[in-house]
C-alpha cells in the first residue's frame, strides 16, 4: 500500500542519493531477483503449451541441441530442443516447415527474452507435411539422386535377392509366394521397422548392409534388393521419405527394387531405385521371369534349331544335285589327258632313239682314238717328262749351305751388336738407379748414384754428388692457412 507523498518527500526524489521512504513497501530488487520472479511466473502460468506456427533459423549446434524460432504473419518465438529429443525427430527440420510444437515456456536471464523449451515437435497437418515432402525432393533431385542415367539395368535371372522389409508381415509372404509361383529363388531377408520412429535408420543400414556384404562370405551377397512395405497413409510412409533411405538406396552398389505401399503411393525411395514396382508382388514378378515361359521358350528355340538344321541340310542336298547335274562324265573329263598322254610317249620314244644314234657316233669316234699303239707312245712320252722333273741330290745340297752360311752371319751380327759381350772382354756398362745407361761423364756426375754392370754381376756405388732437388710441401702456418708454392 502506498500513501501520499509529502513535499519533502518530492524534494527528496529530486535528490543525486537513493533513500529509502517511510512506510515504502516497494524495496529495490536485483536484475537477478527480477528475472527469477519472471520465470517462475512465466513457468507456472505456461508450463504446458501447444504453439503452431513455421520454422525459421533451424540451427543444431555442436552438442545437438536444435535451436529455431517459430513465426506467423506478426509475432516471433524463440525455441530450443534438448539433444535427447532433436534426436528422436522423425523429420529434417528445415527452415519453411509448419509445424506444432509442444513444450513449456521458460524465460532466458542472459538475453532477457522468453522461449519456448520443445519436448515434441510434429508437422502441422498432411500440407505441411507434403509441403516438406516437395521441398526435400527438389533438393535430393538437385544434387542428381534421381538422375535417368544413374539407373541400373536389373539382372534378368538374380540367383539370391535380398528384401528389406518387416519379417512378420503380409508383404514378405506374397513375395515369397510369387517367386515360388515363377521362378524359385534363395532368398535373403534382413528384417527391419517399416513404420514408425527409428525405421528410415533400419532400413537405410539394411540397404547399406546388403551392399557392402562381400562375395563368397558367410551370408551370399544378392544379385537383386527388394525394398518393400504395404500401403498405408503418407505419415506410415513417411520413413520411406527420410534423407537417410534415399541416400542408402541412390549409393547401394546392388541394383535396387522399390515397392513401398500401393500403386498410388508415391515415395522418395521410388525415385532413388533403380525400378519402382507399384506393390511387393509386382516387385517379385519384376525381378524373375516365369520359369513356365522359359522352359516353353527354350524348347521353342531348341524346335526353330532343328527346323533351321533340318531345312539347311535340304537346301544343300538341293544344291548339291542341281551342281551334279551340271557335272560332266568322268571318263569324258579324262579324254583329254589321255590323248596328250600317248602325243607325249611317242614324242619321247622318237626322242631317245634319236639321242641313242647321236651317242652312238660319239662312242665309234672316240673308240677310233683309242688304239693300244698311241696309247703306248702317250706313255713313253709322259714317262720321259717324269724323269726329267726328278730332284738331283747336288741342287738340294746346295741350297742347304747357301741358307747356312746366311744364318751364321746373323749370328755373328747379332753377337756383335750385343751390349753385354764387351763385358766378357773386361769392359763395364754403366746405369743409373733407373736403369737408364750412361753414356758420358757428365751424365755420370749428375747422378748421385750409379749401377756398374760386370760379366758376373752389378755393384751400385755413389758419386758423391748431391741429389737433385725434389719439391716438398711446405707445413701449414698458425690458424690452417696453407701456403701457396710459387
């Protein structure tokens, strides 16, 4: 209750201290007190609230906590969600997207605003929610996630499929029963969530998983993967959506089936495989032929193969009579040959009698010069020749003393020129130490030694003479300074 202020108490307001009035029952608080006292009040009156409006400025900051704001057409709020519940989202949040957010406000001391401490954070009706669905599809699309060319051709006889889908199901049944109906495969199937919070992870490690088995391991790698659910409403549906599966479906490096709800339920997952089936069994009927149908085609082609066998074998007996037709007669054919055998024999017969004739004449002439009495007279005349070549003793030994006389000049030339043969004779042959020999006694008294060969041996004696000057290094000064020779 406050009273009355009296003059002095004006003149008092006025003043440069702060005092405190009689019977004031306002006293001052601290920034501190103040901003405890809004909280409480702000958390009591609103501590459960249910807040519509769009996301804007959605930021996860290092520790994983989400911090946005939420805006209509006139005001702003601001808001945070604790790492623990940004991580149970089942959506990206993103700026644009309208949603409900369920918390309690609380005020911040530091800022001295209010927000909003979210503990669930849901898409605001089935526009919003396609909405987001549009936004994130042209986003995928634009980073090339659902291009033409990065489709794959799907194998035509996969001998193991693997499908991703829930165990328990009807969808995992009409599958199994379709590929018995068509065509029996081993099939592997890695069970997972297709509904509900924590399936688009499942089912995006399921398809991870398929890709990255090895070949030949325990578990056998799939030729084909079948991702698979049945129909339901967009929110059912909606992990199929999820960044994560589309992600796992465009990098799997196994071809990829996707058969996600009915024929009308459309799915990011769709775009990203490689094939999209409008229900499971149409999936099932896409990944295998009918076994009926090709053992029927087989034998329908093994009938054309014999038929085209058969029809080519007619056509070459065909064409192999009408050729004969055209054939002449053997015997016709050798006619000729015949002929220009018996013009050849009696071309060769006339030839050797008459080359038998030309021999003849040859022999009789050369029989005409072999009478004994020439032959005779050859002889003789031959064997006086023969004696005539005959070697006399004489002329050999005279040319054996011609050469000896020869040889023994040499050697009497060589003894002469020989230096070491004086020194029989008492005369000495002077070397240096190098061997080279001395010719004068000027050589001789330049050297310091000297070598005196004798008819039986050398004696080195010395001169007297100083040796000749050799250049030596002079010793390095104080300090490692080398001097230079000049």
């Amino acid at each position: 209750m406050a009273f009355p202020s009296s003059p002095d108490d004006d003149l008092a307001a006025g003043g440069l201290l702060a005092s405190e009035r009689d019977r004031d029952n306002a006293p001052a608080l601290s920034i501190s007190e103040i901003s405890a006292l809004l909280k409480r009040t702000v958390e009591d009156r609103f501590g459960f609230v249910r807040v519509r409006g769009e996301l804007s400025g959605v930021k996860r900051a290092a520790s994983g906590h989400l911090y946005l704001c939420l805006k209509d057409e006139n005001a702003r709020l601001d808001g945070v969600m604790w790492r623990t519940g940004a991580q149970r989202l089942s959506f990206r949040a993103e700026d644009g997207i309208e949603v409900i957010a369920t918390g309690k406000l609380t005020t911040y001391p530091g800022r001295s605003n209010y927000q909003i401490i979210i503990d669930r954070l849901e898409i605001a009706g089935e526009g919003a929610l396609l909405a987001l669905l549009a936004k994130t599809k042209a986003r995928l699309e634009a980073e090339g996630l659902f291009a033409a060319e990065r489709k794959r051709a799907l194998p035509f006889l996969p001998q193991v499929i693997g499908v991703v889908t829930s165990p328990t199901g009807a969808v995992i049944r009409d599958i199994l029963h379709r590929l018995r109906d068509r065509f029996p495969s081993r099939v592997v199937v890695w069970p997972v969530l297709v509904q509900g919070q924590g399936s688009a992870e499942q089912v995006a490690a399921a398809v991870r998983g398929f890709s990255e088995l090895a070949p030949g391991g325990a578990v056998p790698r799939p030729d084909l993967v079948i991702v698979a659910r049945g129909g339901g409403s967009i929110e059912d549906l909606w992990g199929f959506n999820e960044e994560a599966v589309v992600r796992a479906i465009a990098e799997c490096s196994i071809p990829v089936i996707s058969a996600v709800g009915h024929e009308t339920d459309t799915t990011l997952a769709d775009f990203a495989a490689d094939r999209r089936a409008p229900t499971p069994t149409a999936a099932a009927e896409i990944a295998v032929p009918v076994r009926g149908e090709l053992s029927a085609a087989i034998s329908d082609l093994h009938a054309r193969k014999q038929r085209a066998v058969v029809r080519l074998l007619s056509l070459a007996r065909e064409r192999l009579a009408a050729r004969g037709d055209r054939l002449p007669e053997p015997l016709g054919l050798l006619d000729a040959q015949a002929q220009r055998l018996d013009d050849l024999a009696d071309r060769l017969r006339r030839a050797l009698l008459h080359r038998t004739e030309i021999a003849g004449g040859a022999l009789a002439r050369s029989a005409g010069a072999l009478r004994p009495a020439l032959l005779s007279t050859r002889l003789d005349r031959e064997r006086e020749r023969l004696a005539g070549h005959r070697l006399r003793a004489q002329l050999v030994l005279h040319r054996i003393d011609h050469a000896r006389g020869k040889v023994e000049a040499l050697d009497r030339l060589r003894r002469s020129l020989d230096p070491e043969a004086p020194l029989q004779r008492g005369y000495v042959l002077v070397t240096d130490r190098d061997g080279m020999v001395i010719k004068d006694r000027a050589s001789a008294a330049a050297r310091s030694a000297l070598t005196l060969k004798f008819a039986d041996g050398a004696l080195d004696v010395a001169t007297g003479a100083a040796p000749p000057l050799r250049p030596t290094r002079p010793k390095p000064l104080e300090g490692g300074v080398q001097p230079k020779l000049l």
